[in-house]
C-alpha cells in the first residue's frame, strides 16, 4: 500500500476519534482538537486562497521578467516557488513555473515547506511576537535550523528523482541566499524585523487581492484580472487541508500525550524544561503555538523550539493536508525531509548552546 493511504487510513482513525470524543463532550480532549481544525479553515483560507487565484498570473509576470535569466545560467525557473510557504502559493507558483515536474515537486513541496514557510512567515511571526530579551534565541536557532534545512534538502532532491548534481546547482540559489539571511539577521535583527514585516504586509495585500478578485468572478462572472484561478478551486484545496487536519490535529494529541515518558527522559539528559520539549511536538501541528510559548522556556529551549520549526514546522498539519492533495506520492519524502531536518536542527542546537550552564539556560 501507498505511503500516503496508509497516512490517510491514521488521518480518517484520527478524525473518527476526534468526532466521537467532540459528541461526548470532549471528555478526552480529542473532540477539543477536532473542533480547533474546522475553525482553522477560515484563517487557512484568509491567508492562502488569494494566492492560490493569483498563482497563474503570478507564475505569468515570474516567467516573463526571472525565467530567461534563470533559464539562461541553467537554473529551472520553478525554484523561485520555493520563495513563498507551500500552503501561501508556493506549491502552484512552482509547479506552473518548473520546466522539469522534478524540479516543480522539489521547490513546490520540499523548499516551500521549509525554506519558504521560515521565510514568509515563521521569521515575520517570531520576530513581531517576541521581546527583545528573546529575539536572540529566537535568531541562534533560526542560524540552526536553517543550517540543517541545507543538509536535509540536498538527500531530498535525490528522493524526488533528481541526479544529485543537477538537484545540488538548482538548489545553490536557495543556499546561498540562507547563508546571506543567516548573516544578515546575525548582524541586524532589527532592520530584519522591518523588512520582514513589510513582505508579510505584502503577502496579505496580495492575498486579500487575490480573495476579492476571486469572490466578484464567482458571484458576477466578471473576470477583473485575466488568467486567475476561480476562487471555488482555490477553496478546494482549502478544505481538503482543513479535511485532513480534522484528523491530525486528534492524532497529534494522542502523540504528545503517549510521548509524555520519552519527553521526560529527554528533559533529564538534555536540561530543557518541560514547556520546551512539549513545543517541540506542538510545533509540529502548528507553529504559532509553539513560537508563543517561547517566552516561557529555559534559553536551550527557546534556541531549540526555533531551529525546529524551520523544518519540521506545521508538518503533521497544513504541509501534510496540502502535500496530500496536492502531490500525494511526495508525503513519504515531504515527512522524513522534515522530521530529519528537526531532529538534526535540534541536535544542532543543543551543541551551540552546550557552554551554557544549567543556571545560565533558565530564562
């Protein structure tokens, strides 16, 4: 059986759990996480369905104004999909731009979820939510995560079917701009802060955009901006991610409960308090919670929870709903390139941060 219906079979069990514990009462606290999923459509859908519609017209000016230039150095234009999160138009921007499907899989499924999600939102939303006391933490784990992103995506463009030398120089772009963003926020977290700040203000411009265009065509079929996608095919795949978190978000529950033993045992050997090491897990559903609960978490933790989310963020939830319509053969490589990607940015965390004495680590 295929990776991704056995990963369907878990999603429907989790769902099925979710939504008889929801008609108990939420007695286990299953129906609680069931229920959190379907209202997460609408700020799913405010966030992403804009530039699902304007993804064609996207790919149309990128493939005029980028792709020669790419295409004239031997780069395949669908790598500049990886710039947005899979789940905010990076997945179509890829796939219409690639010259090569591997290479559309690659930046759509692999570098949007990684390298494209830190990029467009988890820096913007760490750096706006976080005080000044842990901005520090928050950028020595992003110089780890992204690190470890760099080490996990070059086996991945392998599992997606490339040859390694043609998957290493379509991803050289990609690695040399993490090593000028490392860089950057190392020396100047604060101009980062503005000029981050500014990409996700105009992301959402362009998705509220995107949105209304979209919400006039269907209503009118008056098509103010030709070439966009209707607005009923972007909310589609909306709702086939909020379909497949209404079962990830129950099983993620369960995980984090049934890795309470574990949990402790690492908190024994690594020193992280026990709202670090449950953030590690949340993160995994969703990294807003997860970026939240910072403030609350020993140093060791704060610089740990932030390498991880470059990778494994949002991978039992959104990326893993999106992937699963998307591009359902890549759910097998879209999990282990994360997961292996958090434990390593974790790892690496955990050695940069080993001068600190257990004193020094609470916050």
């Amino acid at each position: 059986m295929e990776i991704s219906r056995v990963v369907m079979w878990f999603m429907a069990l989790g769902a099925l759990l979710g939504g008889v514990d929801l008609l108990l009462g939420s007695r286990f606290g299953l129906g609680q996480r069931f229920e959190e999923a379907f209202r997460l459509l609408g700020p799913i859908g405010l966030s992403m369905a804009g530039i699902l519609c304007l993804s064609p017209v996207l790919a149309s000016f990128l493939d005029w104004c980028a792709a020669p230039l790419l295409s004239g150095i031997g780069l395949d234009p669908g790598i500049l999909g990886g710039m947005l999160a899979i789940d905010m138009g990076g997945y179509p921007l890829a796939k219409e731009l690639a010259a090569d499907p591997l290479i559309g899989k690659l930046s759509g499924i692999l570098i949007s979820s990684t390298f494209g999600c830190t990029l467009v939102f988890t820096i913007p939303l760490g750096l706006g939510i976080l005080g000044e006391e842990d901005r520090p933490w928050f950028i020595r784990g992003l110089l780890a995560g992204l690190g470890a992103m760099g080490a996990v995506l070059i086996p991945g463009a392998v599992l997606v079917g490339l040859p390694l030398g043609r998957g290493l120089y379509n991803l050289l772009p990609m690695l040399v701009l993490c090593g000028g963003l490392a860089l950057w926020m190392r020396k100047g977290a604060d101009r980062a802060l503005k000029c981050f700040r500014a990409l996700s203000a105009g992301i959402r411009v362009l998705s509220v955009l995107g949105l209304t265009l979209g919400a006039v065509e269907y209503m009118t079929g008056w098509q103010l901006l030709p070439g966009m996608k209707s607005l009923k095919e972007a909310m589609q795949v909306v709702c086939s991610i909020g379909i497949v978190m209404l079962g990830s978000m129950p099983l993620a529950e369960l995980l984090r409960r049934m890795m309470e033993r574990p949990l402790g045992w690492v908190q024994r050997k690594t020193g992280l308090n026990s709202e670090s090491t449950t953030a590690l897990l949340v993160g995994m559903v969703s990294i807003s919670p997860a970026l939240a609960a910072i403030p609350r978490m020993d140093r060791r933790g704060k610089v740990a929870v932030s390498a991880c989310m470059v990778c494994a963020g949002s991978c039992f939830a959104a990326h893993l709903g999106y992937t699963m319509e998307a591009e359902p053969e890549m759910v097998g490589v879209l999990l282990a390139v994360k997961l292996l990607g958090g434990v390593l940015a974790v790892c690496a965390a955990m050695a940069v941060t080993r001068d600190l004495k257990p004193a020094q680590a609470e916050s």
